[in-house]
C-alpha cells in the first residue's frame, strides 16, 4: 500500500526538517512530498536536505497547492498536513489505521474537543471563528463534526481524486468537509494532540481577511449544495417583509373596503412578487443539484470499477 505524506509550506524554514524527520521516523515507507509555495526563506533547499521529495508550486494560496498535490501524487491514502509543526506525526498512524481499517474517505484530526487548541493557541478570535464555521456546517448539513478548520486529514484515493479543488487559500479545509457531507463521503474524527508555533514562526493566516473567505467560500458551498434551504430562507424574507408591509393595507381594506395606503400596497405586492421568484429559484436549482448528484453517483461508481479493473 503506497502512501503518501502531503506538506504545503510557505517560509516554513524553522520547522519544515523537523516535520519531514518526524514523518519518516513514524511512516519510514511513506513517500514524504513538500511543496514550496513561493517561500521568501530556505524552506525548499531544507525540505531537500531533509529528503522529502519537493516541488514549488507558483500559484500562491494553500488551495492551489493542494490542487496540485491531488493531481500530481499518485497513492492509496493520503495525509495533509501543515509544515508548521504544531500537528504531531507520532500520532499518525492511530488516524492512517482508522481510515484503512474501517475503509473512511476523510479522518479529521481533531485539536478542539480536548482543549488542547484553546490551551495552546493564543491568537485572537481564532477559536471563535473555528466554532462559528462549525455551528454554520453542522446546522447546514445536519452533521456532527468538531474540528471543521483543521489541517490533519487523512484521505482516500476515492476521496482525492474525486474532489475538485476551487479555493485558492485557507478555505480549502471547509471546502473539503462540505464536499465530503454533500456527496456523503464517510467521514470520521479523532481527537489529536495541538501544539502552537515553535518561536520565530509565525502563522500565515489573517484572522478577518481569511475570515471573510471562509463564510465566503461557505455560502457559495451552502447555495450550490442545498439551493432549496438557502434560498428558501432568502424568499422566507421577502414573504416577512411583504406581511409586515402589506397587514396595514389588507387591515385597511377590510375596515373600509378601500385603499389609501397605495405605495405600501404596490411594494407589498413587488416584495411577494420577488419572495416568489426566488421560491421558483431554489425548485429549479433543487432540481439541477439533484442531477448533479445523480451524475456524481455514476462518475464515483464508474471511478470503483476502474480501480478495482486494474488491481
């Protein structure tokens, strides 16, 4: 069984040879891959030294790195990892058992439900922004993962080869968990040890900008997965802004059996005219979405055949 250690690095310099060491001492038959994203400082010749096989990837953003990595390295499973050391390699193969031995597309290494993270890290509105994208996830699709943000994973061929990379930074974690529950991938946690920066690293991720691309990437996620939910909550909007305008008027007209209230009756009517079209919306993409899923079925089917034709 061939696998594969995955370590997207940008100015990673101070920790990139301790984590290469760290995989190879804990998966000594593993293919240990480190790519460079652009880096200011010696990660690659370092990632070189240490002997992992490295590459560069130009395209700046750990989205596109990951996309890379999907395309270019075939294996039978998969681990993404940081090259900042704060995920413990020692650790590894409780995650790489679970996914082979129960068969699962996507072990999430899990830093929050033990408190490690909340100990450990000390940036500010992190851990509130990791349990906002939670809750967001869970209430969407009705699921139970813990550690939504997190950048241990192990995955399977199936998994890798099947999900199309569209972020181009830190999104990409959300991205994946939202594939993998939309298009019910199996999906397990366990909880992981974390642990912050060694000093004179310093993380990459803006806590507001990287924010906003989350949600960002999330609603797009939301509106193409579950097009029914999300624009059903958008017509439910205009509907409660419509009554609230249109009561008085209604109210009017049976008092009086006339309408003074003209302006409020005509936006009334524009707001259930729009409350409508966006309900004939969230059907008509229902639809499409449904296809799109029946479509995927029969591309991962024929994608097992294949596989399963070559062994």
């Amino acid at each position: 069984m061939k696998i594969a250690v995955l370590i997207p690095c940008y100015n990673e310099e101070i920790t990139v040879t301790k984590v290469v060491n760290d995989f190879k001492i804990a998966l000594p038959k593993a293919d240990i891959y480190v790519y460079d994203n652009n880096s200011k400082d010696n990660t690659f010749d370092l990632a070189v030294k240490a002997g992992a096989i490295t590459r560069k990837e130009s395209n700046q953003g750990k989205g596109n790195v990951v996309r890379s990595m999907f395309r270019d390295i075939e294996a039978d499973y998969y681990i993404l990892v940081d090259g900042d050391d704060t995920y413990p390699a020692e650790e590894v193969e409780g995650l790489l058992s679970l996914a082979i031995n129960e068969n699962i597309d996507m072990v999430i290494g899990d830093r929050l439900s033990n408190g490690t993270y909340s100990q450990e890290n000390k940036r500010n509105f992190h851990g509130f922004g990791n349990k906002l994208i939670q809750s967001l996830v869970n209430w969407i699709f009705k699921s139970k993962i813990n550690d939504i943000m997190t950048g241990y994973r192990i995955f399977s061929k199936r998994f890798v080869k099947n999900f199309p990379v569209l972020s181009q930074g830190f999104q990409i974690e959300t991205e994946m968990t939202v594939f993998a529950l939309n298009y019910k991938f199996k999906i397990k946690e366990k909880q992981i040890t974390y642990r912050d920066r060694p000093e004179g690293s310093f993380s990459k991720l803006n806590t507001f900008k990287d924010g906003y691309r989350v949600l960002t990437i999330l609603s797009s996620l939301f509106k193409h997965s579950k097009p029914v939910l999300f624009f059903g909550l958008i017509s439910f909007l205009f509907v409660l802004l419509s009554l609230i305008v249109g009561i008085p008027v209604i109210i009017e007209f049976i008092q009086t059996h006339y309408i003074t209230l003209v302006p409020s009756a005509i936006l009334a009517s524009g707001l259930a005219i729009v409350a409508f079209l966006f309900f004939i919306v969230a059907l008509i993409l229902d639809s499409m979405a449904y296809y799109n899923k029946l479509e995927f079925e029969y591309k991962i089917n024929q994608y097992i055949l294949n596989e399963n034709y070559k062994k």
